[in-house]
C-alpha cells in the first residue's frame, strides 16, 4: 500500500527524496480521509518553505486541508495534472497524484520523518481505517 | 481532516477539532490569519467549534460559547457522548458510510462520494436516510388558527393532503425554522422540522400557542414515531412506482397522502431537498430496513445509490435552497432571504408580520445573493465578502458545485449592491479572489411532463 522508497509525516504528507530533490504528496490515508477532492493551491515554483509550513492546501468538497513541507526548501516544479484534474489525488496518491517538487537544503531534516513501517503503524495507532 | 477521533466534546452541544485547529495554527503564523477562529479567541484559546446543533464538518463556523472554562482539558472524547442514532445506523456502516456528528446524530455523510452522490441524484436517483428530522403535529378544532398564528405561509390554502413550504416565525420577522406543513385532515397538521430545531421548535410552538388554555389545539412532538427516506432524482418516480400503492406518479409536487411501499404503510408526500423530481416518506421506524432494502433493490437497475448529507448539501446549494444556520438564523428576515414568497401579509395576523410589514415598506437591511468565483478557489461558509476591497458581508453557504463544476456560494450583502453581475472579492484565508453575482437558482432541473399537469400546486 505505502511505497517503501516514501517517508512520511505526522500530517499524512509523503515524500520522495532522489538526491537533493523532493518529491511531495499526501497520503492515500489523507485522499481518503479528504474524499472527492476538487481543488488544489500550490505556492509558486521559487517559494522557499521551511519544514511544517503551509505548502498549500487540497480541498475536497466538503473540506480544506493544508499541506505541511515535510522538509525545509524551495519550489522547484508543481504538477500541472492535479491543478486541471484534482481527482488524480484521489486515484492515484502516490503517483501521478504527486504535488510539488523541492530543492532540498538539508537532508539530515529526513531524520524527523517516518519510514514506512512507522508511518503505518502511526495510522493503526491513530485508530486509521 | 474530519476524524471523530480527533474531537473532543463538551457535555452539551459542540464538539471541537483538535487537529483541524493544530493545522490552522501552523497556519496563522505563515500568512497571519487563523481561518479557523478567524482570530477569536475563547478562554486564551483559539478554537475551531462546530454546534452540533449547526451542520456537520462542511459548515465550520467559529462560535463562542459560554462556559468553556479548561477547554481541552474538561472535553469529553469520541467514545464518552452518545450520538442519537437512525434506526438505519448499522445499515449505514454496512454500505460502508462515513458517519459524522450531524445536530447531535450519527449520520452519513457520504457513501461512495460526494460527487458520484449528487451526480446520481441529478441524473438517476439517490436514496437519503434523514430520519433525523423533527416532526410535529398539531390537532383540533384551534389547530389551523394556531398554526396562522405561529407561521408565515396562508396555511388556509392548504387543501387536504396538500404541503407547503413554511416558517415558524419570531416578532422580529425572522425565522425560529423552516419547515415543510402537510395538512392530514381538517384539523390535523404534520410539520417537517430541521433535526438541529426540533426541541427548540416545539417548545416555541407550545409557548406561543394562541390558545394555550384550552383542549382545541393539541401539539405534540412525534419524531421519534418516524423515520423518513427522500428517494430523489429523474428516476425517482419510476422506481417508487414498482414497489409503492397507490401509484406515485398520481401524486402532484407538494402533495402528500397514505401509502404503501415496500408494504409497509405511511405518509407519502412528493417533496425534497435537492433541486430534483423526488419523494419523502414517514413511517414506523421499525420498518426502516424494509422499506431502504426494498427502495435499492428495486432502484437498482435504474442506477439508484444512497446519497448522504454532504450530497445534500451541495444539491440544496445548486438549487439555492436555504439552510437554517447558514441562509436563516434569529437575526435574518424572511424578506432579507428571498422568502418573500412564503410570507403571506395579506393572510390575517401572525407572528412576525408587522416587522416583515414594516421591513417591505422601508426595505431591508441585507440580501441573499447568489455568486461563482471567476478565479481560481473554493468559497466557503463564513468568508468574508468585499467589493471594492471594502468588506460588506459574508459567504453564508459556499462549495464547489459537482454538478455544474463551478465554485459557487450564496452570501448576504447591502442591498444597494445586490445585483447580478457585480463582481466581488471573496476573502479565501487571507487571499482575494474574485467572484461575480448570479441570478438563482444556480441549477434549475428541466420541466417534464408531470410538472406541466401540475401547474395549480402551490407551496
């Protein structure tokens, strides 16, 4: 279900990190926690972010959720699909349902995230579904 | 993110998220507005309260309450409340229902999804479960005057067997609830309520009984003998046909009679909530099974799912229906709401009447406006409005519409600039963006066949 290659947040964020580039999205616990998701906000590409701060927000129909910078740095690229077609965040999370790209400015900041393992076991700690 | 577990409850009425407001925070200190609180604090904290008695996790609203003393601290967790629950609760969880904390009930909010819901509804059909609605009746020789009385509609209208859109009224020309009033007989009268209403309802209804002292009128609240299906859609007639007697295509819009269906007896009315063709039935709540078994069976081949409140919403929405807690409140007037319509001047006295009287003759304070954002962003409950960059209201209902696949929203705003076409500025977190008046309905459904033969129903 969660690739093992992620790392994951406390707020249901996943990233992808291949050298100094991040690659960022939310979980398919967090889709589908959300529901039909309608409407995705990304900051621009050269906004620098800092780790837990607002990386924009995915709306579903009936609620808005932010998105927290698992990790401190710049936007490099956002995908253009889940701005035209924001149900990709629902069917496909974790692939092309992928939001935003980061310059990472200090891989140790990984350290703070879980690893799949955990993060599952976060979700059953939680009472997940 | 809407998880039970993530709320804390107050022995009464309101629930907080937690983590809703966590998320808010980190929030604030990057663009400097708590959209949650929008910067209220209650107690030294910001929180994020929903009423229970107010509509679920679309509608977030900000309210103080009085005695919050150790917020955070005192709150009771998920597994401590007790929510009322449906007679239909397991079958809910069966299909596999998101259940929320609806008005102090545990209801579906979705299904399959919200989108698939209200496109079923507004294509096929979909079956809601609102058994969570308040019903009064009212009976006697007083009961048609009292009800005059306490409500802004011509109840004299009424033929038997006929419904009518209505409200209960305060002095001040503002609603107590909407409702929809079926009349059974002469002298018997069966009121739909809002669920989040239907204790304050009755308890104003009693106190303001014209004839209180005498056995002509007798009032009581009957809720808990329901439960009430709305089977609603283009398809809706068709499948209610197969397993309900007498025929349902006979029925006009907004009226009601006995009925069979599934076998099971009850009172059958052709009403609704989402802007479509559709039926409401009230019978024993015991034979709910049967009668929501019955109704996905034989809805099935014709493309019938069970639709739940979120769907709700968003088709009232897109049908501009008003909700009470959003369009209506103690403060707005029927006029203010565009229910002139429904408040009859000419009927003889009633509550409120003067106020409305004096209101249409100097005009009001504040109007329901319709509007779709013609820039990118979702608007929605409570956001503030601008036009011009000044603020002059806010957003009082606002979603993403799946049907029409617009932002759309209705907000109250002066008068004076009440007008479709204006544009305006709509306040998302701390961000503009704009938006532009529309006429309403946002979505009116195509007139077919039975609209055409029933031309003399009025509601």
């Amino acid at each position: 279900m969660y690739p093992e290659e992620f790392l994951y947040t406390r707020d249901h964020e996943w990233v992808r990190v291949d050298g100094n580039t991040a690659t960022v999205g939310i979980t398919d616990h967090a889709q589908k926690e959300l529901g039909d998701i309608v409407f995705v906000d990304l900051p621009a590409v050269g906004t620098h972010v800092a780790a837990k701060e607002s990386l924009g927000t995915v709306e579903s129909v009936k609620a808005v959720a932010d998105v927290f910078a698992p990790l401190t740095g710049e936007v490099i690229s956002l995908n253009p699909k889940v701005q035209s077609a924001p149900e990709i965040v629902n069917t496909d999370p974790h692939g092309e349902g992928w939001l935003v790209q980061l310059r990472v400015r200090d891989r140790n900041e990984t350290e703070g995230l879980m690893t799949t393992e955990e993060y599952e076991k976060y979700l059953k700690g939680e009472g997940g579904h | 993110m809407s998880r039970l577990e993530n709320r804390r409850y107050t022995k009464g009425a309101v629930w907080v998220n937690i983590e809703l407001h966590l998320r808010a925070r980190a929030l604030t200190l990057s663009r400097g507005v708590c959209y949650v609180c929008r910067g209220r604090r209650v107690r030294g904290l910001r929180v994020y309260i929903v009423p229970s008695s107010g509509e679920g996790p679309w509608h977030l609203r900000q309210r103080t309450q009085p005695g919050f003393s150790n917020l955070g601290v005192s709150l009771a967790t998920p597994a401590e409340i007790t929510l009322k629950r449906t007679a239909l609760f397991d079958a809910h969880r069966q299909a596999g229902a998101r259940m929320v904390n609806f008005a102090g009930w545990a209801m579906p909010v979705e299904y399959t999804g919200i989108v698939e819901e209200h496109l079923a509804v507004r294509t096929r059909a979909g079956l809601f479960d609102v058994s969570h609605m308040g019903e009064i009746e009212a009976r006697g020789p007083k009961a048609l005057a009292a009800l005059q009385h306490l409500t802004c509609n011509d109840v004299a209208r009424l033929a038997l067997n006929q419904a009518q859109y209505s409200a209960l009224m305060y002095p001040q020309g503002s609603a107590v609830d909407d409702c929809v009033i079926h009349r059974l007989g002469e002298d018997r009268f069966f009121i739909c309520v809002n669920a989040a209403n239907t204790q304050k309802d009755y308890e104003y209804v009693l106190a303001n009984n014209p004839f209180p002292a005498t056995s002509d009128v007798e009032i009581r609240d009957v809720s808990e003998g329901y439960s009430q299906l709305a089977l609603q859609g283009p398809a809706a007639v068709v499948i209610l046909a197969q397993v309900t007697a007498p025929d349902p295509a006979t029925l006009k819009t907004y009226w009601c009679r006995a009925a069979s269906c599934c076998g099971v007896d009850g009172l059958l009315a052709r009403t609704g909530y989402s802007g479509e063709d559709g039926f409401e039935f009230y019978f024993p709540p015991a034979e709910s099974l049967t009668v929501w078994n019955g109704l996905l069976e034989a809805g099935r081949p014709h493309g019938l799912i069970p639709a739940g409140l979120g769907a709700r919403n968003t088709l009232r929405l897109e049908a501009a229906y008003p909700l009470y807690g959003n369009e209506l409140d103690e403060e707005t007037t029927l006029l203010e709401a565009n229910l002139g319509w429904i408040s009859k001047l000419d009927k003889g006295e009633f509550i409120g009447k003067a106020s409305l009287a004096e209101q249409k003759q100097k005009g009001v304070r504040k109007k329901l406006v319709g509007f779709e954002m013609i820039e990118r962003g979702i608007a929605r409950d409570g956001y503030p409005v601008r036009i011009n960059g000044k603020l002059c209201g806010r957003v009082s209902s606002g979603s993403f519409a799946p049907y029409l696949k617009k932002s759309i929203g209705l907000a109250y705003i002066p008068p004076e600039q009440a007008a479709p076409g204006q544009e305006m500025q709509i306040e998302i977190r701390g961000k503009l963006a704009g938006a532009r008046q529309t006429t309403l309905p946002f979505y009116r459904r195509a007139k077919n066949d039975h609209d055409k033969d029933a031309k003399t129903q009025k509601r």
